[in-house]
C-alpha cells in the first residue's frame, strides 16, 4: 500500500508526477488503447494485449482479460491520447484510491467471462447480457462495502466501494439493445452438358428479441429447371414465438405453410403450441428439447385433402466451433395422435465457414419423411444445398 504525503502541496506535486508518468507510458503504447464495435450492436473498450489471426484479447477495466473471435468484430477504433488523459485526469482529481481495486471471486469472474463469450457469439441477448452483469457486479460491490476497506477522498476516509462506484464522470449513454437481426442466403447451382440445369434456392431469417419473448421467422424457396422442364417449385415460411417462463424453460407457439408443386401439395399449413426446455446453456453450445401438438392440413393437386393431429417432438442445437465455423441442427419427430404408424420425419443441419463477421459460405442438408403424400410421389424428399449467406 502506497501512503500519500499530508501536506498538500507535496501531494499535488506527487500526483502531477504520477499523472505525466502515466501520460509516458500511454504515448509509447497508444495504439494499445483500442475501442471494438460489435457485430452485434455494442462496444467494448480496453488494452489491446495480443492480437492473433483469429481473435483480439484486450483487457478490459471490469471483464478483466477478454478474447474477442474476429468473426464478431465490426469495426476498431484507436483511442486518442486526449480522450485517455481526460479520463486520467479526472480518476485521480476525483478518487485516490489508497486501496486494491474492487476484486471479483474467482467464480464471479468466471461466469463474467462466460457471459462476454456468450453475448459476443450471439447467444444471448444483449438486455439479458447487461442484467446479469450489471446484477453480479452490484452484489459483489456491496459484499465488498461490507468489508469496509478505506480510500481517501477530498481528505476523508470513505468505503472503497463507494468510491470505486462513484462516477468520475457523466456516465456514457448505454448503446441500445439490439432487438432485430437476420440474415440472406442465396444459392445457384448451373450445369451445361447432355442436359442442363439451372436451380436458384434462398432463405430470409429474422429475429426479434424482446425478453422474455423471442420470434422467429424462417422462409425458404427452390425453383429449378433441367432441359426447360420444371424441376423444382416450392416454398416453406415458419413463424415461431418463445416465451420464457425461467432461465431453463419456456413455451411455443409455431405456424407453417407453404406449397410443393413437383411434390403435387397446393398449400398446406400447419399450427402448434408446446414448451421447450434447455438441456445445455454454454457460452459456444445451445442444446435443447421440444414438445407439443400438432395441426396440419395438406391440399394434394386433384382436391384431395388431408386434414391430421400430430403429437411434436423435437430437438434442435448450435455450436460454434472457433470463430470460423458454425454447426447447427434440428430434428422434428411427429407421429400422428391415435396411430404413431403414420408419422412426418424432419431433419436438417447446416454448416457455416464465415469469410467475415457478417458473410458466410453455407452446407445445408434437409430431409423430410413423410408417410402422407399424393399419389405416385416418393415419401422421402432430400435436399442439398450450398449459398453464400449474409448476417444482419
């Protein structure tokens, strides 16, 4: 511990000492002091300490140590030597801590640098991101005040939370929570030889977050010919709304439609509530399960219709590995209510390599297995596709 003069000229001329040293060290370093815009809509500000080919590790005043994936970085700024010595000046004019700093337990400090990884990959919102943190850093500051240690302000010995606490000053405006995000996928696929090919497939992914309510829009298209002859013609939109009724638990409501012509279905559509539960909440994996009824009606080309009650279980999970890869999947098993003969099977998976935070190349698999289809149409449909997709 550092024990300052008494007399106050001594002391003045002590932190004018302290101040032009710390003013050195910044000029050696100041392209260290950087600040990151994120992908997903808020700032981080902080120490460069390494930077790799795959991420930036910074340090930052409360996280501590944080590797930031590339991947998430939208931009980085330098800050400048006059905003660091405003911020200098006005910490020691206000506060001289004669005390350590405010230390987090090891645990707290553990689930903070969950939480950042969480927020920055996108796994969490950015409300829910700032509740937990600010809610962790308040319980240990007061826990801190408890033990009473002592810091020196204007002369007078205060708790050394209050006055880590005390703004030095006005303090910054909060970034508002970014509650839409989405992202376009476009693929060809062309073929010029006996016979040619053109096939064009796309899907729009929207996303509005508000908690504890979450939606989600997925709509797909494929339209192909070979040698002129119609050989794809569909379309596929999902709308889906989660309410969460705790951290591990939530419920659903879903609604579909869509229309395959060279599977001869007009339109059909389909209706469903459930409730959903996460099995696995990590920072770079989300695993969970579904279940729920189901409602369907499908119009096969010659005014046939099908009307069926469908029991809905399923499963879906995302994973990043690293920065440069994204792995998720989903499967949805639906027998029907009185006979579990008659039953649909889906399965998709899809594969990301990101070029940048926000452009992607894209493998994806969809299988649906129906045990209901019109007449002389398979009941396996299997899809592969391949698209260049880009977040928003």
């Amino acid at each position: 511990m550092v024990r300052l003069p008494r007399n106050r000229a001594v002391r003045f001329f002590w932190l004018c000492c302290t101040l032009c040293a710390g003013f050195h060290f910044h000029g050696t370093t100041e392209a260290q002091s950087i600040l990151l815009h994120l992908r997903n809509g808020d700032r981080l500000s902080g120490s460069l300490i390494a930077e790799e080919a795959a991420s930036l590790t910074i340090s930052n005043s409360i996280l501590g140590k944080v590797a930031v994936p590339l991947a998430q970085i939208e931009k980085r700024e330098s800050l400048t030597n006059a905003a660091v010595a405003v911020q200098a000046i006005t910490t020691i004019t206000n506060v001289v801590v004669a005390s350590p700093a405010l230390a987090l337990p090891p645990v707290a400090e553990k689930r903070l640098v969950e939480l950042q990884t969480a927020y920055v990959t996108g796994q969490i919102s950015s409300e829910e991101y700032h509740r937990q943190r600010s809610k962790m850093i308040t319980e240990t500051a007061v826990a801190a005040s408890n033990a009473v240690p002592v810091a020196v302000q204007a002369g007078k010995p205060v708790p050394a939370a209050a006055a880590i606490m005390k703004p030095s000053s006005a303090p910054a405006k909060p970034a508002r929570p970014k509650v839409w995000s989405g992202d376009v996928s476009i693929g060809l696929d062309m073929a010029f030889s006996e016979k040619s090919r053109d096939l064009y497939s796309g899907r729009l992914k929207l996303s509005y977050t508000k908690a504890p309510v979450r939606n989600h829009l997925d709509y797909l298209f494929t339209y192909g010919r070979t040698d002129g002859e119609l050989s794809a013609n569909r379309m596929d939109g999902l709308m889906k709304s989660d309410i969460d009724l705790n951290p591990q638990m939530y419920l659903y409501s879903l609604g579909a439609a869509g229309y395959d012509e060279i599977r001869k279905i007009d339109w059909r559509y389909e209706v469903g509530p459930g409730m959903g539960y996460y099995l696995i909440k990590r920072s770079n994996f989300v695993a969970r399960v579904e279940g729920g009824f189901h409602y369907q009606v499908q119009n096969f080309e010659g005014n046939r219709q099908d009307e069926e009650y469908y029991h809905r279980l399923a499963q879906d999970s995302r994973w990043n590995i690293g920065t440069q890869f994204t792995f998720d999947q989903k499967v949805e098993y639906l027998p029907q209510l009185t006979d579990f003969h008659v039953y649909k099977l889906r399965v998709e998976a899809n594969v990301r390599y990101w070029l940048r935070s926000n452009l992607s190349l894209n493998f994806t698999v969809i299988d649906t297995y129906d045990t209901v289809t019109a007449e002389g149409v398979g009941q396996n449909d299997l899809q592969l596709r391949s698209s260049i997709g880009v977040k928003f």
